[in-house]
C-alpha cells in the first residue's frame, strides 16, 4: 500500500475494496499464481515479475570446450544478434550430461531472446587457446590413435592430425592447425585413409 492509503487507513479506519499491487522493480510479469477470489497468506508470491535487459543465460558446455575460456569473453548468440559477456565459469560436472555450467549476461540485442529459450551460443577465447573448428564426423579418420582431417591440395590431399575436443551426433569440434580457408574432404575418407597406410593402390 501507498503511503497516502496507510495513512487514509489510519485516519477513518476505511479499507478500500480495491488495492494497488506495485512491483518493487520494473519489469516484465512472467507468471501469475493469483486467481479471482483465492485468499492469500503473508509472504505468498502472487506474481513473478523480472526485468529482462540485461538478460542471464545459462549455458551448457562440454569440460573440452571450456578450455581457454576466461571470465569477461566475449559471448554471441548469432541467430538472434545478441551478445554480452561470460560471467562465471562452474567448476563442477552436471551429473547426467557430464557439462559444466557456464553464465553470461547478454546486454545487446536482448530484447530478441525469450526467458526460458534454448539457443545456441558461441564463446571467444583466450589468444593462448587453440583454434577451434566444427567439422562433419564424415571428415574425421582414425589411424593409430589420432584422428586426422584430409586437406585439399593442389595434388591431392594431405593429412592433417586434429585433437577432437567434442564429439556430437553428425559435427564435432576439433582443434588444429587451420586458417580457416582450407576445404576438407568429407566423402571417400575411406579409400584416403587406405592411401595414408599404404594399403591399395595410387
């Protein structure tokens, strides 16, 4: 209640049979628990209000991918032009999904994303943090414990030995010495892995 109406109160022993709800911040009501003619007990929430710029996000991510990465970096959610910065890093392992939790405040472009929205991020890291790369699995090749990417050259193809830092259902993230601009072969890893060992023919 205002002031002016405690203090209305006070003086004719009066009570409206309307009263103002005020929010203590500005903001968005998310959720409503109170219902036409429901009684409610002291300290019982009535509504759920939050302000949404800037807006938190929570992020999933594998314990491989967190190498590097430092609190303040830059974080990005392209398909929805936001960004903002990383905030904390967790330092322990979600129990089902083995990923460490990681939080960020998006100040750009918040006002594109929903609350409770599943997106997908990227995350800058640190100049001392390898390059990281997202390939098709059809591009990896196995060979005596390492697994390598075949590059296009102008002969051919070389092979190139990649750390796989995560492994997903159909591209996985892979560290290595690239510029960026090289083009990767992605069918007939087979018969080139054959080559690589000396197994057919030319």
């Amino acid at each position: 209640m205002a002031d002016a109406d405690v203090a209305r109160l006070q003086s004719d022993n009066t009570l409206s049979s309307q009263l103002a709800i005020t929010s203590p911040i500005d903001g968005v009501v998310l959720e409503k628990t109170a219902s036409s003619g429901q009684r409610f007990e002291a300290a019982i929430p009535m509504f759920k209000v939050a302000r949404l710029e800037p807006l938190a996000l929570e992020i999933q991510a594998t314990l491989a991918s967190t190498r590097g990465l430092k609190i303040g970096a830059p974080v990005s959610v392209p398909a929805y032009a936001a960004k903002g910065k990383l905030t904390a890093i967790g330092r322990s392992l979600s129990g089902d999904n083995q990923t460490v939790l990681l939080r960020a405040l998006i100040k750009e472009g918040a006002a594109n994303l929903r609350p409770g929205q599943f997106v997908e991020v990227s995350i800058g890291t640190s100049g001392e943090a390898l390059n990281q790369w997202n390939v098709p699995n059809d591009a990896l090749a196995r060979i005596g414990g390492k697994v390598v990417i075949f590059i296009q050259t102008a002969k051919g193809f070389r092979s190139e030995t990649v750390t796989v830092l995560h492994e997903g259902t159909s591209n996985s993230t892979v560290s290595g010495k690239f510029k960026g601009d090289e083009k990767i072969a992605v069918r007939g890893i087979s018969a080139l892995k054959a080559s690589l060992m000396g197994i057919g023919g030319e």
